[in-house]
C-alpha cells in the first residue's frame, strides 16, 4: 500500500523544498519555516487544490482523501 501514496509523500516533501528555496530568493524564508501554521496552510492548500480541482480538468483522474494525508506528512516530515 505504500507505493501508491509514497509518490504523494514525496510530493509534499518536494513542495516544501520548493516553497524554501521561492522564499529564500525572495529573502522570507524565516516566515514559511519558522510558521508551522503557514506551512500547513500551504501543504493542505496545494493538496486540496491538487485532489479536488484539477481532477475537474484532468480527464480519468480522481480524488483520494488520503493523498492529502500523504502530502501533509511529506511536508511536515
């Protein structure tokens, strides 16, 4: 069961590195890192968008729940 949400695991993991790097060209690193509720706030937006709206324009995709669990660990691991 791990191979199908370690894919969403590492996305969350990767979104976080991705946010670290914007931030510090943009010299606001301090505000995603040291805000635990900022950088929740951006995993579960991203996850939600990602689960529940481009599904509306992806043909042949769904929706799981339990991705947004896995990108929320990813990112917070």
């Amino acid at each position: 069961m791990i191979h199908w949400y370690f894919n969403d695991f590492l996305a969350g993991m990767l979104l976080m590195a991705v946010a670290g790097a914007l931030f510090d060209i943009a010299r606001q690193r301090q505000y995603l890192f040291l805000s635990w509720p900022l950088a929740i706030t951006v995993l579960l937006s991203a996850s939600v968008f990602w689960e529940y709206v481009a599904p509306l324009y992806v043909e042949g995709s769904v929706s799981d729940p339990w991705d947004i669990v896995a990108y929320t660990l990813g990112g917070v691991f």
